[in-house]
C-alpha cells in the first residue's frame, strides 16, 4: 500500500494538535509532532533535550540539522510503515526539501499539505489562557475549558503556564513563523498539494470543521 505522509503547516496555537489527533484516530497513521518529541528530550535530559532547550525556551526555532536527523530515525520506525501525520514539520523551507529528499529516497512523497490560519490576536489569547499539568500532560483552557481546583489537573499535578506559551515568548514564536515557516504555505501550493482553511472564533469555524472538509480534499485527489 501507498504510504500517506501528511504534513500539517499553520502558526502555534493554530490547532495543528487537535487536527493531527482527529486524522491519527480516522486513518490510523502514526502522530509525528516535532515539539512534543523535542519537550519529551528536554524531560528526560537527553543530550538532544540539551541542544534544544535553549532555542524553545526563547522562542526560536531549534537547528534544521538537529531536527532533520530526529525525524529521519523517526520515519524508519515500523509504527511510521503506513504513514505519517507531521504536526510542526516542516518549519523551514530546507526541511521542506529534506522532508522531500527522505522520502524520495523511498519512493514516497508528501501527499497532502493542511495549512489552518487563525489570527494572530486570537493565538495571543488562547495562549495565554493555556495550563498544561506537569505530571500527566492534559491541557486546560482558564476560559473555556477551566480546571475544577485553581492551578491543579484532575489527577492532582500542578498547572503550569509552558515558558513558550507566555505572552512575550509568544510574540516572538509568532513572528518566527511569519519569517521563517509562512513561505512553507507557498512551498507546498505550488507542489500543488495543499489544502488552505482558516479557523477560530474570529472566524467562526473550529479545527474539526476544517478537518472534516480537509478530508473531503483527500478523497478528492
Ligand atoms: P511546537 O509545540 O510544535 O510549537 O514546538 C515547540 C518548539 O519546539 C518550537 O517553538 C521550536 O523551538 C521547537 N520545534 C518544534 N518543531 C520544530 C521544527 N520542525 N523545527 C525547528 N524547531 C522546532
């Protein structure tokens, strides 16, 4: 069977999360996001967590080589056989043409792009209402999805803001997308493989709606 390589493109805070989670439950490919394997590395201390951790914490974007090398071990894993949904990846134009060179390698290529745009302001502010529990992972939003306990997750850990979701590191993980991951929108139009939406309040349209009409573009193909 043809192997289906997803590629989920789209500024932080977008929704690329809870789209890449919905397309992993309908097609059963294996979930790549670049940022929770990174996170996970900084964690457990691993010399990659180390050479990480500096660029995230302020925002920035970690070194293409570091990255590129972590998600060629990650397609060779047999979970990845069928295919792959890459939520954060590519985030620059080179890992775009590695991404390529990889998987042309295997007689394989991007098949879809999804980009979801939502405005900036509205990235600000979920951002700054997001608590992530430091023992289990869950998320809660203080606005819309609050915990029960102030400052405590249902299984009892301690909410913390993430150092990159806060306000002024925000702003700068914003503007890096807009230099250096915005002309990936471009890349894949004109690979002729993207499937372009706009999402959130403003525009009054959630990731699953966008979802299930992105899934109407791949059967399209
Ligand atoms: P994310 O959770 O996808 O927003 O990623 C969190 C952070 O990890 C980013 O702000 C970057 O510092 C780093 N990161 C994740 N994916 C990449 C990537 N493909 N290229 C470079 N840095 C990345």
């Amino acid at each position: 069977m043809e192997r289906t390589i997803m590629v989920l493109i789209g500024a932080p805070g977008s929704g690329k999360g809870t789209a890449s989670k919905r397309l992993k439950k309908d097609l059963g490919l294996l979930h790549v996001s670049t940022g929770d394997v990174l996170r996970e590395n900084v964690k457990n201390g691993t010399e990659l967590g180390l050479k990480a951790k500096s660029y995230m914490d302020a925002g920035g974007l970690v070194p293409d080589e570091v990255i590129i090398g972590m998600v060629k071990e990650l397609l060779e894993l047999p979970e990845a056989s069928k295919g792959v949904i890459f939520d954060g990846f590519p985030r620059t134009i080179s890992q775009a043409e590695a991404l390529d060179t990889m998987l042309a390698e295997k007689g394989v290529e991007v098949t879809a792009a999804l980009n979801i745009e939502v405005p900036f302001e509205e990235i600000e502010k979920r951002m700054a209402n997001r608590r992530t529990c430091s023992s289990c992972g869950s998320i809660y939003s203080l606005d819309f999805n609050p915990p029960t306990v102030e400052g405590k997750c249902d299984c009892n850990g301690d909410l913390i803001q993430r150092e990159d979701e806060k306000p002024e590191v925000v702003k700068g993980r914003l503007a890096t997308y807009k230099a250096q991951s915005a002309p990936l929108v471009d890349y894949y139009g004109n690979a002729g493989n993207l499937y372009q939406d706009s999402a959130g309040d403003i525009v009054g349209k959630t990731t699953h709606q966008v979802v299930d009409e992105f899934q109407e573009f791949l059967k399209s193909k």
